[in-house]
C-alpha cells in the first residue's frame, strides 16, 4: 500500500480493524493520528478528521464537536511528545477541513498553572512509569531544571491535565508517538506504564500492530521495533 492521500480511507479501515476492540471505541483514531503525525506527512490528520466526520457515529454537529474537541487535546499533548513543527502542520490541516461550529475555539485552561497541585498530577503519572528508586536517581542525575521540567511542564501541565483525554487515552498516544520512533528505552518504560494501567500483552500488541501498519504505509523501517511480549516477560522475571 503506498502511502498517499488516495489510499489513507483504507489505511484507516485497516487500522481500526485492527484495533483492539476491548479498548473501547473512542481510542483507535488518537492512535492512528500519533503514528501519523509521527512518521508521514503530518497534514494527513486533516484526512483522518474527514474520514472520522463521514462516519456514522459522528453525523450530529455535537458529536463532531467533542471528537474535534478530543482531536485538539491530542494535539496539545503531543506538542510536547512529537514537537511543534510537525504538530502545527497537523493543525493547520485539521483548520482547513473543519465546518463552522466543529471546534470549541474558546479558553478552557484558565486552571492550568505551575502550583503544588499540578506539580502533584505529574508526580501521579510519573508513579505509573517509575518507581521511586528510578525516581530519585532520575533526579540526582538530571538536575533539578529536567526535574521542574518534567514533573511540572511535561507530566503536570499537559500530560496530566485529564479534563479531556484521560490517562489511558494520554498514555497510549504517547506509546504510540514514541514506539513510532523506535526509540527502544523509553518504549520500555512507556509500554511498562501501560501495563500498570491495566492494559494486557494482547491488548499492547494490537496497539503497537496499528503504529506499524502506518509506518509500514509511510515507508518507515518497522525491524528495530519492540518485541512486546519480549518486554512484558521481562517485566514478568524482575
């Protein structure tokens, strides 16, 4: 399947075929748009959004408007994990096919602020991902700037804010993003934290069989990623 515009209806057929169902129904497209963004043209999002509207379940301007709403969370949270270049393109593309009235174009993070409380919502995601040993010699070693960073940027600010997308729905875009990139130590640690929120090997390795089927579209050299039931036994011995 050669990867263009022609093609991505079918590309997302086959994802969501693909998709583990037990997930629910509303996690399939966040996945498909973070390998999206992650490794093919990134205003492809617009025509992941055009498909999603020309579903069923999306016909009535307000479920467009909180899949749209859900679409733009995604985006901010992956502003962090993808970076802005690509994520900015993929919102320009996502402007350019909404209908008046799809998004929610008003403030809505007036309590987002650097405080103990936020700094407290990072450390609670963290928890999922790191021990507390990991926890203190990833500290000691990084500096107290990576630790603000992290703690009250990163996973306070927007990893944790849950008002929209909750923790499994944050967590699986960032697995996705990241095992996307094939970066194997953090996908360890990620795929871990999934685990600890209670998803299965079965239900991961679907998870990561959608990331691979874009990549695989997209061109991208899929050998070097995970082995997740390697992983997940690994976790099992220690």
């Amino acid at each position: 399947m050669a990867a263009t515009s022609e093609t991505l209806p079918h590309l997302f057929d086959v994802v969501r075929a693909r998709y583990p169902e037990s997930l629910g129904p509303e996690r399939w497209y966040l996945i498909a748009a973070s390998a999206l963004i992650t490794n093919s043209d990134p205003s492809n999002l617009g025509q992941l959004w055009v498909y999603l509207i020309n579903q069923p379940e999306y016909k009535s301007l307000e479920k467009r408007k909180t899949l749209n709403t859900r679409l733009r969370e995604f985006l901010l949270k992956q502003w962090i994990t993808i970076g802005v270049p690509k994520v900015a393109v993929a919102l320009f593309s996502l402007i350019k096919e909404e209908q008046t009235g799809d998004a929610d174009l008003n403030f809505t993070k007036q309590s987002t602020a650097l405080t103990p409380a936020n700094r407290a919502q990072g450390e609670r995601y963290l928890a999922h991902l790191y021990t507390q040993e990991q926890m203190t010699t990833m500290w000691t070693s990084w500096g107290q700037n990576f630790e603000w960073l992290t703690k009250d940027v990163v996973y306070g600010m927007f990893w944790g804010d849950h008002t929209v997308l909750d923790t499994v729905d944050t967590q699986l875009i960032n697995y996705t993003a990241i095992v996307s990139q094939g970066l194997e130590v953090t996908v360890r640690t990620h795929l871990k934290g999934l685990s600890n929120m209670g998803l299965n090997v079965e239900e991961i390795e679907g998870v990561t069989k959608c990331g691979e089927i874009i990549a695989k579209w997209a061109g991208v050299d899929t050998a070097g990623w995970p082995d997740v039931k390697g992983i997940a036994a690994d976790f099992e011995k220690k």
